[in-house]
C-alpha cells in the first residue's frame, strides 16, 4: 500500500474553529503560540489517537468524506476547510433568502389582517346602527310570538273542552227532542254526556268551581231529559212488542240495559210491561178456555179448552198445561229480552244505584239486595202471569168444591202437585203461581179427606156385618180399589224418595185405616177362629194391595205383624182342637208338668186319675177313632182361610206341638211301666197293668197320620 492509500484511510481530524477563522469576522495577524503551550502536533497526534472508530459522528464524517469523492492530497487537505466554510455561507446565505420571502408573506398577511379588522370595525358599527334602529321592532314582534303562542293553546284547550265537556246542539237535539228517533246517534251523545257529567269531577277538584257547577248541571238536565226520552220510548215500543216474534228487536234490548242505569225509571218500565203482559196473557187465556175473546169474536184456529168440562181431571189439565206452556213461552222470551245479553242490566242496575246513594238503604234500614237477573225474570214472568192465573184459581176451585169422587179428588191434588213442583223449578218457590198451586192442592186434599170420611160414615152399618164365608167384606175390596188407584196416581208424582212415605201419609189415614179398623172391630164380633180367619183374609187382602209400592213398606210391615200375631192365634186354635178332639187334653195337661229326668214325677203317674185303666182305655179308643180324619177335620178348621199355604203351615205347626206333647206323655207312661216292673220284681207281684198296653199308639203312628 502506498503512503497516499496510507493517508486515504487514515481518519481526518474535522476543522474546529480553533484552527480556521472565522470568515465573517476581520483578519488578524497571526500570533505565535511556539514556547507558550503544549506542541500542536502532538496535540494533533493525541487527538488522532483519542478518536474512537466506533464513534457515530466520526464514522458519519468519513461517509461525507467518501461522498465528495476526495482524494488525500496535500491540495485537497488545504483547500477542505475553505471548502467546508464556503458551504457553510451558501447556506446561511439560501436561509436567509428564503426568511426574505417568509417576512414578505408575513407583510402581506399582516397588510390582509389590516384590512379585515377595518373591514371588520365597520360591520359592527353598522349592525350596531341597525341593531339599534330594529331593536324595538324585535321586541314587539317576540311579544306577538308568544301572544300567539298562547292563543294557540288557548285554542287548543278550548277546542278539546268544547270536544269533552260541551255537547253541540245537533247532538242536544238528538238525545233531548222525541221527534229524533232512538238510533245510534242517541246512544253515543248519551254516553257522551255521562262521560261529561263524570269529568265535571274533575273541575269541581280546582279552586273555581264554577264552571264545573255549570257543566253539570247542564250535562245532568240533558241526560234527564235523554232518559225521559228513552223510558217514553220503551213503553211506546212495549205497547207494540210481540213476543211470540222470535226475532224481537236488538234496539229495545240495547235500551233496557241502559235505562237499567235509572233504576226507578227501569222498574217503572217493567211495571208498565207486567201490566201490558198481564192483560194480553188474561185475553189469551180467555180465548183458550172458550174459544172467543172478550170482544166476543170467535177464533176458529182454537179449540176451547170448555169442550172437555165434563171431564174434570182432563179440564183441569188442560188448562193447567195451558199455563205451563204460556209460563215457558213467556220466560223464554224475557229472558232473550232481559238476560241473553249477560249480566249488563244488573251492572247498569248496579251503577244507578251506586249513584242514588238516598236508595242504598230500604224503608225499613237494611240494606238493598244485590240485582239478580234470574230472580228478576222469573218475578217478571209470575207478574204477567198473574191475571191468567186467577181466572185459573177460580176455575180449578170450582171443579174442585163440585166433585164428589174420591178417587178423583185425589188425582186432582195429585195433578196440581205436579204443577206447582214443575212451576217451582221453572220459577222459584216463592211466585203466585207455585203459592196459588199449593193453594188449590190443598183444597183438593181437603175435599179427598171430606169425601174419604164421608164414605166411611155410610159404611158404618156394613162394619156391623160379617161374611158367611170369612171373606173381605165389599167395603174393604172396593177400599182398597180406590187406594190401589190412588196409589198408581201417587207412583206418578214429583215428590222426592226419602219423604213420599211420609208424604203419603194422610192418604192412608184417611183411605186405609178407617177400613182396617172397622174390619178388626167385626172381628171382635166373630167366635175363635174364625175371628182371625177373617181378620187374615182381610190383612191378606190389603197386603196384596200396598206391597206393590214402596212408599207403603212401613204398613206393609206393620200388616205382616198383624197378620203373624193372628197366625199364632189359628195355630193354638188348632193345637187346641187336635188335644181336644183326640181325648188327650186331660191326659196331656196332666202328663205335661212332669219331668222325665225325675223320678218322684215318674211315680207321681201312676197316681194320677187320667192314666188309670178306664180312663186310660177310653182316651185311647177316641185317639183311634179321631186319628184317620184328624187332619181333614183340621183342615176343614180353616177352610175359610184364603191362603191355603198359611192354612197348612198353621195346621203341620199344631200337629207337630200335638206330637211333641204325645211324644212326651208316651215317654212318661214308659218310664211308669219300667218303674212298675222293677217294683213288682222286687216284690214278687203276680198281676201287672202295663199303661203301655192299654194306650198302644206310639208318636211315629201319630205323626204318619198327622202328616
């Protein structure tokens, strides 16, 4: 490498200003600095050596270096520092040329900002002048802004007041005047005007209550006279109403539930109605009944119900079912008229009283019950009904004070009790028509206990007479007929289960035990047994009669008991008969009172008078001369029986006691023959009586021949 490679790469020492002056500032001469510091060369070669190649800003000099293009020569070296310092000037100089044209923009800038603050002072004095010259007219032009602000909501106000609050006067004239019809237009000012009259509360809350005052009254007179208009309205249309049309208008429907809010009103219309219903129901009936109405036209299309008077249990049901048919009509077109809508007349109802507080308490302080639509109706229906129903009463008392049948007096109350449970269920317990059916119930039944008594008080000759025959004597059968028919009536009825027993009652006092009775009494009259061969026929009788119904068990059972306590008394009769009759009476009621287990009675026999041979021998022959008809003879007994099977039964009981007792006295003769034997083997007796012996028939003979 040569020495100018050498120096190529050897770092340069960067010009200080120590070492150049500065061109800007005058040339001074040079002062010698030998002898007066430190050697510039070493200081120079310390300064190479002290730079550190890894240092940024040297090794940035060296890349500037090689930029240049610079060649390490001594020329290149002396000429660097002037180089470096000529660079240097250009650059302030082209600084400095270009802060020139900055401070010449800035001078037109400022020269733009003059003129825009001149400008800008003469704009304000002029809107100052023109504020000053508006200013008034802006104020009253901000006063009539919100003048007319206010006008507006006072406009707004008025016109939602007016819209509430006042009715104008076509509709004035729509819910007020009678010659406006009842449409549509009617209903909604109507409901229009109670929402006035409802939002007056609200006005009467503030401090002027004035106005309220004013719109409520006004509101109150037009719904009073809306409602006058209505409730004339309903009667008109009640006047022309049919309700047999099944198709009855929805208008009147619609006007009843509001009317409902006036309930004086409302009760008034319904009072009118019932009155209205009342007659036409009356004329109606009228015309069922004879077949020409009161104006004495007659109705070809109707077949008078009189027709059949001379059959008073079918005139009496026709017109009783007359009336069930105009009671089920008449409820069934109110209730499309006053309920089918729900409940909205009872909460119209409601409501008016709600606003009657004077009507809240009755006259008599408690307090009024609640509307019930059904309760309503069926008191409605019983009021139309009234009038038909007292030319009804006037009828059916009529046929009832002239019937002199037992049996048909009582199919009468029977009918009636039929009618007064159908009315209850169709109207309730409590109306006119129910009371007016227990009514002539009632009466009928008193004619039933008249003419029951009266028949028992012809009989009274009769009761002193028994049949030859022990039959049921003809008052009892025909008796008995007449209850087996009015029992056949009673099956029929409505009454319950559990009380027709009791319910029936009366009948059998009047129709059954009066017979009973007289018959026990004739029995009283007749020799045993026939006395209670007679009395059985007749139990037997009447039990054939009551045991078919089940509202008769409790006499049923007590017949039975009768009949079984006079059963006994045939049995001892007959008991009695066979001891008599075979000669065995004494012989037993001897023999009876013994023991066999005894010995002091075993020899108390042979004592006794009825077991000595004559006795004993004579006993035995009528034993055997009754023994071959002695169950003929006994049934024969009870020949007058008319039920053979009680006859036998009664018969085999008293044979089979006259077995036992023979059975028993046969024992206690064959215990004296053994009791006998012994003592005459103890005592070596030649001559011996055998009781056996002389009464030979033993108990299997008797019971073959008693069977």
């Amino acid at each position: 490498m040569t020495s100018d490679a050498a120096l190529s790469l050897r770092p340069l020492p960067m010009p200080s200003r120590d070492n150049f002056p500065d061109p800007l500032s005058p040339q001074t001469p040079s002062t010698p600095t030998l002898g007066k510091g430190p050697n510039p060369l070493s200081s120079k070669v310390a300064s190479v050596l002290s730079t550190s190649y890894a240092d940024t800003e040297f090794r940035e000099a060296l890349t500037l270096l090689d930029e240049r293009g610079l060649q390490n020569t001594p020329d290149t070296r002396r000429k660097l520092r002037l180089d470096l310092q000529k660079e240097v000037i250009d650059s302030n100089g082209e600084i400095i040329n270009e802060f020139a044209k900055v401070a010449e923009q800035l001078r037109r800038i400022g020269n733009t900002i003059g003129r825009l603050n001149e400008s800008y002072l003469e704009m304000k004095t002029q809107i100052g002048a023109a504020h000053e010259a508006t200013s008034s007219a802006l104020g009253e032009a901000s006063q009539l802004m919100t003048q007319r602000r206010q006008i507006e909501r006072k406009q707004e106000l008025l016109k939602a007041f007016n819209a509430n609050f006042v009715l104008s006067e076509d509709e004035v004239a729509a819910l007020t005047l009678t010659s406006e019809p009842v449409d549509d237009l009617f209903f909604s000012v109507l409901s229009k005007a109670k929402k006035i009259s409802k939002d007056c509360e609200v006005l009467l809350g503030f401090e002027d209550q004035t106005l309220g005052l004013e719109i409520m009254e006004q509101a109150s007179r037009n719904l009073n006279l809306g409602f006058q208009k209505l409730y004339r309205w309903i009667q008109r249309e009640f006047k022309a109403l049919n309700l047999e049309n099944p198709q009855i208008g929805s208008s009147i429907r619609r006007a009843l539930r509001v009317l409902a809010e006036r309930p004086s009103l409302f009760q008034s219309c319904l009072d009118f109605f019932a009155e209205a219903r009342e007659n036409v129901l009356s004329d109606s009936f009228y015309v069922a009944l004879t077949g020409d109405s009161k104006s004495g036209t007659e109705d070809p299309s109707v077949k008078p119900i009189e027709l059949a008077a001379h059959d008073p249990l079918r005139y009496v049901g026709d017109m009783l079912a007359w009336s069930h048919s105009a009671a089920v009509g008449e409820r069934e077109a109110l209730e499309v008229l006053f309920v089918s809508e729900g409940d909205e007349i009872a909460k119209g109802i409601q409501a008016g009283r709600d606003n009657e507080v004077w009507r809240l308490v009755a006259e008599d302080g408690e307090d009024v019950v609640d509307f019930n639509a059904v309760t309503a109706l069926n008191e409605l229906v019983d009021r139309d009904m009234s009038g038909a129903v007292r030319i009804l009463r006037q009828r059916v008392e009529q046929v009832i004070q002239t019937n002199e049948d037992t049996i048909l007096a009582y199919k009468l109350a029977n009918l009636l009790n039929f009618y007064k449970e159908t009315f209850s269920r169709l109207l309730g317990p409590t109306s006119v028509l129910v009371d007016s059916m227990g009514v002539l119930e009632a009466e009928a039944m008193r004619q039933f206990r008249s003419l029951a008594r009266d028949h028992v008080a012809t009989l009274q000759g009769d009761f002193q007479h028994t049949p030859a025959d022990l039959r049921p004597p003809d008052f009892l059968v025909d008796a008995l007929g007449q209850l087996s028919a009015i029992m056949r009536t009673y099956e029929t009825s409505l009454t319950l289960t559990g009380d027709r027993e009791a319910d029936f009652e009366p009948v059998m006092v009047e129709a059954f035990d009066p017979f009973i009775s007289g018959c026990a009494n004739m029995a009283r009259t007749v020799r045993p047994p026939a006395n209670s061969i007679f009395l059985i026929n007749c139990l037997l009788a009447a039990r054939r009669a009551l045991s078919r119904f089940d509202f008769t068990q409790r006499h049923d059972a007590e017949l039975q008991k009768k009949i079984e306590e006079e059963r006994a008394r045939l049995v001892e009769s007959q008991y009695a008969f066979l001891r008599r009759e075979s000669g065995l009476d004494a012989l037993i009621k001897s023999l009876g009172p013994l023991q066999e287990g005894k010995k002091e009675d075993v020899e108390k026999v042979a004592s006794l008078e009825v077991v000595q041979p004559p006795a004993l021998t004579q006993a035995g022959q009528m034993l055997d001369d009754f023994l071959p008809s002695a169950l003929m003879d006994a049934v024969e007994n009870l020949k007058h029986l008319q039920d053979s099977k009680l006859a036998r039964d009664a018969t085999e009981e008293a044979a089979e006691r006259f077995c036992v007792d023979f059975e028993h006295a046969e024992e206690m003769l064959m215990l004296a023959d053994e009791l006998a034997e012994e003592r005459a083997e103890s005592d070596e007796e030649d001559e011996l009586h055998s009781l056996r012996a002389l009464f030979p028939r033993t108990t299997g003979e008797i019971r073959v021949l008693l069977s």
